[in-house]
C-alpha cells in the first residue's frame, strides 16, 4: 500500500482508490471526461454518412476538391468506411491526382477485397499510363468479382 503524499490517492495492486469522498468526485469527474473524450474521437458511422452523403453531392456536381475534403471528413469518422475512399479516389482521378487515387482505390480494396468497382478504376489508372498488362490484370479481376459489361476492357487481353 502506497500513498502519494499529499494528493489523497492510494495505489494497491496498479488500482487506484481515492481517500475520501472529494478525492472520489474529482477522480469520477475525470473518468467522466476521459469517457466523453473518447467517445467524441472514436468511430461514429453517422457522422460519416453525413460527410460521404455530402461528399458525393460535390462529386456529382464536379466540385471535386470539395469532395475530396468531406470525404476525407467521411474516412476520419469511420475509417473503414471502403466507398469513401473509392469515391475520394475517384475525385482525385478527376482533378489529375491520379496516383493519390490509386492509393484511395488500393485502400478501398484492403479494406474490402470484393470491390470490383476499385479494381475497375485501378484498370482504368493503368490504362491511361500505357501500362496495359496490370490494366488488364485489373480488369480481368473486377470481371471475376461480378462487375458486367468488362467485354470491352477485357477483349484485348491475353
């Protein structure tokens, strides 16, 4: 048993009890904060549902810096949050940040690996630097994963 001197607290056994009744107010207090800190900095899935929901109204509305910034608002509430990474990946493609996308497209695709639409887009990035051996790799995947109308992508594969 060990006290602190002089700040009311005892420490048995890495526990923590408090002396007397205003000791255990302040450290309840605390605990109470520390709770509330917590919570309001963790995951909250409809906070990110808020900021994807916006963030898509920018993209559909070609204001994709806008976009990219709810998004990302979207990721940091929820950072499993797969769509939002794609589509953030999406307005990156759109405003020339191409290779910025890809790592959006490959984070959707750690996240969920069935996404076929990021697969796709990952096809399409490959394509557009003349690299057509991983486009096809990529859109041969997202084919295998389910997603129709590949024949024009795949065609021209080996």
């Amino acid at each position: 048993k060990v006290i602190l001197s002089g700040i009311g607290f005892i420490f048995k056994k890495n526990i923590i009890f408090a002396k007397n009744n205003k000791m255990k107010k302040i450290f309840r207090t605390i605990e109470l904060l520390a709770v509330i800190f917590l919570v309001g900095c963790g995951e909250n899935m409809e906070k990110s549902r808020n900021y994807y929901d916006k963030g898509m109204d920018y993209l559909y509305s070609t204001q994709y810096e806008e976009a990219i910034e709810y998004f990302t608002k979207a990721i940091k509430y929820h950072s499993e949050n797969f769509e939002a990474y794609f589509y953030r990946g999406c307005a990156k493609y759109n405003s020339m940040m191409k290779k910025d996308a890809l790592d959006d497209y490959n984070k959707a695709i750690e996240i969920n690996p069935k996404y076929d639409q990021a697969y796709f887009n990952i096809g399409l990035y490959y394509r557009s630097i003349n690299d057509y051996d991983m486009a096809c790799f990529y859109f041969k995947k997202a084919e295998e994963l389910g997603r129709p109308n590949m024949e024009d992508y795949t065609k021209f594969c080996r």
